[in-house]
C-alpha cells in the first residue's frame, strides 16, 4: 500500500487477496444506507486516495442486505433548505451549488481517478444511489424484483443533482431515460439491461464475484463520455427530442410543478456540452429549484409526512383527527386545485390546526393530498395554511 486510505465511518474498505479493494456503503445506525453530508465527504476523500493507490481496481457493494442506497438524506436536505432560504437573496445561488455540488464532485473524481470501478446492485439503487452505481464504469445488477435502479427526485419536486441527468441519457438515450427522470420510473432485471443501464444481469449472490471478474479482466478505467471517439449530441438534436416533451409538460402541470422542467433543461442544455461542463449546468439549475418553496412542500409532504403515516399506519396508531380532516374536506374531492375551494379547506382545517404537532400535521397533509387531490405543490392544506401566516 502505497499511502493509507482515509478514516470512513458511512463506508468500509475490504482489502482483498486479488488486489482489489471493496467500497462497501454500511451507514451506521441505519437501516438503509442515504447520502448524508458526512458520507459525501467520505466518499471524495476516498476517491482522492484511489487516484494515488496501487490497488487493481474498486468494488462498490452494500453492507445492507435490503438495499444498495436509498437517495439523499431528505432530512439534511430540509435543514440546507433553511439555510439557503434565511441567506440573503444574492448569496443563496452560491451557497445552494457550493452545499450541493460535493457529491458531483466526488462521483467525478471516483470514474475519473484511473482506477476500474464497478458496482454491485443487490437492492434498490435510488436516487444518489443511482447516481453512484452510474459512476461507476460497470454495473452487475441481480435478477430479482427488489434489485433495480431509479431517479425519483422530480417526484418530490427536486431533480438528480449528482450527474443523473447527464449520465442516464448519455447511457441509455434521452427517450428512454425520460420516464426514469421524469416520472419516477424503476428498471429492473432485463429491462434494466436491455436498456443499457447494468452490463450484467446475474442471479442473487453471484454480483460480486461477477464484478470481480471484470475488474481482474484489467479493463479501461474510463466512461464511455471521456473516451476520444464520444460524440456529443449537437444542440439542434437535443433539442429536436425535448421541445415536445417540454410542451406535453408544461400543458399537464401549468407550470406549478417546476422540477420536470427543471430536469429537461438539464437535459437540453447538458447534453451538447463537455461531461464537466454539463455537470456544472446541472447543478446551476438545482441550486435555481432548491430555493423554491415546491420542493420543501413536497419534501415534507410526500416523503416525511408519508413515511411517518404509513409508519403509524402499520402500527394502528394513526392520531384520529386525520380521519376528522379528510372527512370535513371530503365534499370538496377533486375540486382542491381551485383557489375557491382551497379557500374553503383553509377555513374547514382551522379548528383542527392548534396544538398539534408538526409529524401529525404532515401526516394529515399527506392523507389530504394522496386521498383527495390537494396539490402537492402546495404541500396540503396545513402547510399552505402555515405559508399564509408567515
């Protein structure tokens, strides 16, 4: 060894006979392994040491046994939120790409560090998860429905901010990486590798012998975007695929729901540029979105309030009052995307409001948005009621 590797505490390092090194994402205290702050930095320290090592290449593997990684931890994403929203106005763009863009950062320096990377996917990678699989020059999936990949980002008003717009398209095409980036979509099995986003499709328990294989096999430590005969798609080409897509979008959300447009013009401006530049662009436009008060709805309505509902929801202790506030807004189903009628369930919730706590309030936004249409936008009536106050 040529230098000792850097302290991690979210990661381990398996040293292995073969010369080969395992990444292994083993979060402490957790059940499921999220990009927190401290993982990220971790992960860029690691890839500035393999750059200097003299190991044969890297296995990037789970030490949890029902998933690779899950995504960002929201939950630090809501307090950076705060941060950025309580700056100054002309200082939040910077403070929001400086915040942000580490883990760009360090995904970079991992495929670029001239050392063969591959990943092996056991569970769902998504999110940053999949953002870290897609950095990685090879990727062995396993066969099986609760292994695949993912950028669920724009379904809590956010886009992939660690290269997922550039990496996806580039890998597997702008139309099919559309349903992926836009709505949420999920591959698994082989129609994650008919699509050209895993190499290998292998059954449970042979992925790290399988990536193994490939890293001995001494393969090019380069993505196919940094190799000399990539072509970047012209302007004119990207643009030929996004323009009726950004009209579809635009005709079904009204502009309310930013991220989807977001996402495409990431895509559209992206795209034609060199990988540093288009990762660079990226997280110009995130760092636009996250100052937005539509993401932090969702944020806390559709992730946070839902993961604490369905949480009650298994245990039977849901509090009752949900109930109270669906049935008291249930004449005005299907009609909350109107202001008047939003009117009317501000004036309806009110006697529910006082008192409660802000987990239970979430919970009942979730139930009022998934149940009778409130837009989620606006994070619920509870939400939209504590916006009007401040």
């Amino acid at each position: 060894m040529t230098n000792p590797p850097p302290a991690m505490e979210q990661f381990r390092l398996e040293f292995q006979d073969n010369g080969l090194v395992h990444l292994v994402f083993d979060a402490p205290g957790r059940t499921m392994n999220v990009f927190s702050n401290a993982a990220i930095h971790e992960l860029k320290a690691f890839a500035a040491w393999l750059g200097t090592s003299d190991v044969l290449g890297v296995l990037v593997r789970s030490g949890k046994d029902n998933a690779f990684c899950a995504g960002a931890d929201l939950t630090e994403l809501g307090v950076a939120y705060d941060m950025i929203v309580a700056a100054p106005a002309r200082e939040r763009f910077t403070i929001a790409f400086d915040h942000f863009f580490p883990l760009s950062a360090a995904l970079r320096a991992l495929e670029t560090a001239g050392k063969p990377v591959a990943s092996a996917i056991a569970g769902l990678a998504l999110g940053g998860g999949c953002e870290l699989s897609l950095a990685t020059h090879y990727r062995v999936l396993v066969d099986s429905p609760r292994a695949a990949l993912g950028l669920p980002e724009s379904l809590v008003g956010l886009l992939p901010g660690a290269g997922g717009t550039q990496r996806l398209p580039r890998l597997v095409g702008v139309q099919a990486a559309l349903p992926i980036l836009l709505e949420g979509a999920r591959l698994a099995g082989q129609a994650a590798l008919d699509a050209g986003l895993v190499h290998a499709l292998v059954p449970e328990g042979d992925e790290v012998a399988a990536a193994e294989a490939w890293l001995l096999s001494r393969p090019e430590a380069a993505q196919p975007w940094d190799k000399e005969d990539w072509l970047d798609l012209g302007p004119a080409s990207v643009s030929a695929q996004i323009d009726p897509v950004r009209a579809r979008v635009m005709a079904e959300t009204e502009g309310y729901y930013p991220a989807p447009i977001a996402i495409l013009d990431c895509i559209e401006f992206g795209l034609p540029q060199c990988f540093d530049g288009a990762i660079r662009s990226e997280m110009a436009i995130f760092a636009h979105l996250i100052q937005r008060p539509e993401p932090r709805n969702m944020i806390q309505t559709l992730f946070l309030g839902k993961t604490d509902y369905d949480r009650h929801a298994r245990k039977e202790t849901l509090p009752a009052f949900i109930a109270d506030v669906v049935a008291a807004l249930q004449p005005l189903k299907g009609r909350l995307g109107d202001v008047a009628a939003r009117e009317s369930a501000a004036e309806a919730i009110a006697p529910f409001a006082d008192g409660r706590a802000d987990e239970d309030l979430r919970m009942a936004d979730y139930a009022v948005v998934s149940q009778l249409g409130y837009p989620a936008y606006l994070g619920g009536p509870f939400a939209s009621r504590r916006a009007a106050s401040t």
